[in-house]
C-alpha cells in the first residue's frame, strides 16, 4: 500500500472509530432519568411556565425555554428553603438549578452577601460566576468572585460595591473573613458544588473554620455527581437533620464517577507531557502505567530529577523495596506510583485519584483494568491517556469494544503548568500565614521591612527562586532508600 492510501485508510478508520464509540453521540439533556430517589414529602416539578414571568423573559434572552431535570426537581425545595443532597451528574445543569432560584430570592436592594457559593477550585468558580452574569442581566444584582493565587485588591473591590453573592473557593474566603472584608449576618443560601470534594479531608478544616463565621440559620444545598457516605455523614454538620437526598444519576455513578480522556503527542514529548500534567492536576494518589520496562525506569528517573517523589515497580524490583513502595503508596506518603502491567498485579488500593497511560496496551481490555484502579468505593477519578497518533486510532477501538466515551484534551502547555504552579504556591503561603499564631505573626512582621527592600531593589526574582525551591521541596516530602541509604 502507498504512503497515500495508508494515510487515507488510517483517517478512515480513525473516523469510523469515533463515530463509533458509545457516548460519542450526546443524549437529550432534557429528559428525565427513569430512575429519580425524592426526598420524603417530595414537591411537584418547577416547570418553565411556572417561574415568575418576568424570569421567563430574562432566561429566554439568555437562550433558556425549558428546564433541565435537575432543575426542574432542585429548585422548588431551594425555593421552599429545604435542605438538600442533589446528586446529579456532571454537565446536568446543577449550575443552573442553583443559580435560577437563588436569583429569585435575593433582595436587590440589599448590598450585602445573601448567598454563598462554595467550590474546590478557581475553573469552577469562575465558571459560575460567568454564569451568574448571563443570568442576571438586566437586574441590579452583583457577584463578586473569590479564589486564591491572584491579588486582594480587585475581590475586595467587588464586595465594597455590594455584591450579594459570593462565589468562592474555601481557602481565599477564610483569608477575607480573617481580613473582615465581608460577613455573613444576611446569608439566606449556602451551596456547596462538588460537594464530595468540599467534604473531603483536604477541605474539612478549612469548611470547619468557615463554619464559625456563618449565621446559625441559613439554607444548604450540596450538590454532587457522587454521595459517598463520608459526604452524608458529613453534611449533617452544615445541614439540617431533616436534610432531603435527591438523586438523578443513581444508577450511572459507576460509570459516570471515572472520566476517560487522551492526549495526541509525538512519542518524544510524552514524558514532559505526563511532567506536566501531574502539575496541573496534582493527584493525591496516582498510578503510571508504561508498556515497557525501560520506559518505567526512564519516566521515574525523569521525574526524580525534576523534584517528584516517585516509586517505580517492574519485574527487577527486589520484594522487600516492592513491599515498602506499595506500603508507602497504601499509606498515601507516595503520591505517584510507575508501574508495567504485569508488576501492578494484584494492588489493590482504593484511594487511587488519577490513572496515567504513557502508552496505549496492546490489548483493550489491559486498558480497562488500568483504568478500573481509580474511581472505587464511590470516589470520583480520572483515567488520562497520552498516545501518539497511531495508538489513537487503537484507543479508539477500545472505546468502542467496551463502550467508553474518550474526551479528546490538548496537551497542557508549559506556561499553563507554570501558572499552576503558581497559583497553588500562593495558596500554599497564604495558608501558611493564615494559620500563622499571634505570637508568631508578630514575630515575623519584624522581617516585612525586609521582604519590602528585596522588592525594591528588584530582587523580587531570588526571592521568589526560593520560595519555589522550599515549596517543591515540602511537594516532595517522601524519599524512598535502598538498603544502602541511598535514595531509590
């Protein structure tokens, strides 16, 4: 076959393979799943005739004319003042289903925070708040938008124009609560979007402290595509104890709760890549699968030198530095574990957040046992693949074998790393300071004439070199030892 014809049948089948794949072809949005669990004493549908007309008008001009599922069941109980669970799948519409009602209840004439709206990261709340604005055109209410890694000014801004919603994500609140740049004493509404992750360890101290400063009456709605029984335990301290579950994803969240994307990369670019998509993502607990054992070794070598801390499992592992990666990995002090296929045999750990492909298998159903070590016991998780173009159109394949939807991702750049990165050093030290005792801040504030001098004297670079290099080094914060003391 010609170079050409081989092109040709390769797009072909690529195609043919897309076309293919179950989940490709998106379902009604608007149609109700036939499985919904009603809290008790449910109340009827909000239907789109039924919302006041001056909302019908205001929705139309932002293209609505009719409601979602998880619209038309969440919003009489948020508008009824109930507390309640909503389980509902991601790209429902829950951001409508909260933000609809909310706009219906809040007084205009008050220029202070009557609703808060909790979310894990900055993309999400800057997607709400987005949201928010096409919503509200054409009323005097205003938004102002929360979140760390940028600078104080503009947000404080926005709460001293009277914004009476909040979006915000935990930490860079608690930061201007501490400041007294807002309160809560007119709070009606409490959101929580992805709530299975605002309930989390990584969250909880922060959601316990904010706590304190809400007022002891308001209304909470806890959105999820996931309701681990951690979020339900959970949730008893933020709700009422005659809280309501509704669920309209109960009998999809296994499939629903595990994400399958891919990259296409040219093979010499899939270790920076993978470099930066663990910046970007920065998994909790992540598993890297590689064809080949060369390809472990190098990765691992790769990312050790670049500041992770790694553990790699092949077939020439000794058992005793297998058994101590694979505790250390269990006990969650190894964020990142490199593995072949036939080392990774019988792990089983259930915290596993990301699975990372550097190659596609050769068999389809090894990629599905790769990708089932994330997303159990009810956690949310993501299986990410970077292929080449030829190991596309096998991916492809598999998808369509086994009925799995790949969402196709450009490849993170560097400067989209850099910027990650970032953000959560800022994040990290506002942190740090807001934990900070009395008596320490004010032991410190004798160094502000300092920091103040290395800026001016446009030092600001080695400064900043530093707080990176002490940063990556808390990042790495677990070294594996051989049986020589020297690091693995």
């Amino acid at each position: 076959m010609d170079e050409k014809n081989e092109e040709k049948t390769t797009a072909e089948t690529r195609a043919k393979a897309e076309e293919t794949v179950p989940g490709a072809l998106a379902k009604d949005p608007f149609q109700m799943p036939e499985h919904v669990i009603e809290p008790d004493h449910p109340l009827p549908d909000m239907t789109f005739d039924k919302l006041d007309p001056v909302w019908q008008e205001r929705l139309r001009a932002s293209g609505w004319s009719r409601l979602m599922p998880v619209q038309a069941k969440t919003i009489p109980y948020m508008l009824a003042g109930r507390d309640m669970i909503v389980q509902s799948a991601t790209g429902s519409g829950k951001t409508g289903a909260f933000l609809i009602p909310l706009l219906q209840v809040i007084e205009p004439s008050h220029p202070y925070p009557q609703a808060l709206i909790l979310l894990p990261t900055r993309e999400l709340a800057l997607q709400v708040e987005q949201e928010f604005r096409r919503l509200a055109v054409g009323t005097d209410l205003k938004c102002a938008v929360l979140y760390g890694g940028v600078k104080y000014e503009p947000q404080i801004a926005a709460l001293r124009a009277g914004a009476q919603v909040v979006v915000a994500t935990p930490g860079r609140l608690l930061d201007h609560l501490h400041k007294k740049n807002l309160d809560f004493r007119s709070l009606r509404d409490l959101v929580m979007d992805e709530a299975d992750e605002m309930l989390s360890m990584g969250f909880y101290p922060d959601m316990k402290e904010l706590q304190s400063y809400l007022p002891k009456q308001y209304c909470c709605t806890l959105f999820s595509a996931t309701i681990p029984a951690t979020v339900k335990a959970l949730s008893r301290e933020f709700q009422m104890k005659n809280r309501g579950f509704l669920s309209l994803s109960q009998d999809h969240v296994s499939t629903e709760s595990l994400s399958h994307s891919y990259m296409v990369v040219d093979p010499m670019e899939k270790d920076s890549t993978i470099r930066r998509i663990l910046e970007i993502e920065q998994p909790e607990s992540c598993i890297i699968f590689c064809n080949m054992k060369r390809d472990v070794e190098y990765l691992g070598s790769y990312l050790k030198s670049r500041g992770f801390s790694v553990g790699i499992l092949t077939g020439d592992v000794q058992q005793n530095m297998r058994q101590k990666t694979l505790d250390a990995f269990r006990a969650c002090k190894l964020p990142v574990l490199i593995a072949t296929d036939v080392a990774a045999r019988g792990i089983d750990i259930s915290h596993v957040t990301h699975v990372l492909l550097h190659d596609h298998p050769d068999d389809s159903e090894v990629y599905v046992h790769r990708s089932g070590r994330t997303a159990r016991a009810g956690r949310k998780g993501k299986a990410i693949s970077v292929v080449t173009p030829v190991e596309e159109i096998a991916l492809l394949k598999t998808g369509q074998i086994f009925g799995l939807h790949f969402e196709k991702l450009q490849p993170p750049t560097q400067q989209e790393a850099d910027e990650r990165v970032a953000e959560l050093l800022v994040a990290d030290l506002e942190r740090e300071v807001r934990n900070l005792s009395p008596a320490m801040t004010k032991r410190l504030a004798r160094f502000s004439n300092v920091a103040r001098q290395l800026i001016a004297e446009e030092r600001a670079d080695e400064l900043g070199l530093l707080l990176m290099k002490r940063w990556t080094a808390n990042m790495a914060r677990f070294r594996l030892e051989d049986e020589d003391g020297e690091q693995a």
